[in-house]
C-alpha cells in the first residue's frame, strides 16, 4: 500500500525489507540505507504504538542528526481527526544527512491518512535536505 501511495505521488520505490522488530536491526537498515546515497527518503511503517516491541521512533532517533517534529505531528493530528486514538501514535520524522526517515503507523487506513497529510511536503523537505 506504502509504495502505490507513493507511485502515484510521482515517487519512485527504489528498496523494501521487512525488519524485525529489534532497535538494532531497524537502526541498522536505516544507517544502510541512509548512507548509501541513493535514497532520498525512508518510510517506515508499524511499530509505533505503545506495545513492548514498538521500537521503530527509538530506533530511528538514534540514528537521525535532526528532528522534523511538523511532520509528524502534522499525520497525528490527521489521524486524530478520523479517531482518538491517534494520539496514541509516536512517529518519529527526522533527516540523517540528506535522507528523510518517516515513521508511519501499521494499520493500512492510518498509512493513508499519514499520508495524505504530509506526501506534498516530503519532496520539499528532500529538496532542502539535498541542497
């Protein structure tokens, strides 16, 4: 669902893995692919909640250099505008280097609504990244 939401923004999928739910394993392919080069922007998804192996915001703000807090407060607050529960949601958005890593929810609707709120402005946020 992530990469069609993305195709049809005009993006381009260039990688996709499924990452244990382990801090050191997600902050491994993050690092991976951020120093790589050659993607512009990671979208995580699941992991985000408040259950004992949602690990995916530690994981990804150790290893970004700055906290983009708008962009994810920008998909709570459209997740929170479908259902309270949004709030309950801890994504993280930050750059490492010239890479943008979002954190999205699991659930497939709460992706959508993420989204839908933030896919105008990542390409912006890459432009500034990689200028």
């Amino acid at each position: 669902m992530v990469e069609q939401l993305v195709v049809a923004a005009g993006g381009e999928v260039v990688a996709r893995a499924i990452v244990p739910d382990e801090r050191t394993e997600i902050e491994a392919a993050l690092k991976d692919w951020a120093d790589g080069g050659a993607i512009d922007l990671i979208l995580t998804t699941g992991g985000t909640g408040l259950g004992a192996r949602d690990v995916t915001p530690e994981a990804t703000q150790g290893v970004i250099d700055k906290e983009a807090p708008g962009i994810a407060e920008a998909m709570r607050a459209a997740g929170m505008a479908s259902t309270p529960m949004a709030a309950l949601s801890r994504q993280v958005a930050g750059a490492r280097g010239a890479t943008l890593i979002v954190n999205l929810p699991g659930s497939p609707k709460a992706v959508q609504e993420c989204l839908d709120a933030v896919i105008g402005i990542l390409p912006h946020a890459v432009e500034m990244l990689q200028a």
